[in-house]
C-alpha cells in the first residue's frame, strides 16, 4: 500500500485534523496526506497524481467544484465532505459521494480504505 496520496481539501483547521485523523487511523503510515486550505492550492495538488480526494466544497478562494470536476475527469475518486447542502452541487456532481459534516471518522476512513485497496 506505499505511495498512496490522499488530497484534503478543507480550510478549518480543527476538521483538516480530524479528517486527516480518520484517514491516518485507517491506513496508518502508508499514506501521504495532502492538506490545503484554498482552491488554488488544492488546483496545484490535484495536478499531481492522487490516490482519492475528500472535498469540501466551501474554502479560501471559492467553491471546490473545478477541481472535483478535474479529478473526476482524471478517475480519481473523490467525496464531498461539506456542512453545505447536497442541493448546492452542480447536477454534474450530483453523483459524486457527499458526507454531510458533521461526518463520521468511521465512514471517512471505510470510503478512503474501500478505494484505496485495490486487494
């Protein structure tokens, strides 16, 4: 499982920590957890390869939207991890998995598990 990369995109800093908490406890140190707060800092991240993203959709710059719809386009899979509504997402988006805040660690990390093993 080495060389796994996992973007988050989240710009409170309390829930970056608990997502990356999530994640860590289900895949331990195998994985390399990107943490950007805006949406020009998660453009960049996106650019490089990436195992799966969690979005929220609300951060520093604007809506997260462009950049799900890039790494949809690229196949990575991706979740919406948003206090926003599920009504605010484009129809393009509808289908992409979206987990209302406040979310469970345990279904975080079962979504990150689930697409990273490839077992």
């Amino acid at each position: 499982m080495s060389g796994i990369r996992i973007l988050i995109v989240e710009d409170d800093p309390f829930i970056a920590m608990d997502i990356e908490s999530a994640v860590s406890e289900e895949l331990g140190d195998d994985a390399e957890l990107i943490v950007v707060e805006s949406v020009s800092q998660a453009r960049r991240a996106a650019d490089q390869p990436l195992d799966c993203a969690l979005l929220d959709i609300d951060v520093v710059g604007g809506k997260t939207f462009g950049v799900a719809a890039s790494l949809r386009a690229k196949g990575t899979p991706l979740v919406f991890v948003s206090g926003s509504a599920p009504s605010e997402v484009p129809p393009e988006l509808r289908d992409v998995r979206f987990v209302r805040k406040p979310f469970s660690a345990d279904e975080l990390g079962r979504f990150v598990s689930k697409v990273v093993n490839k077992d």
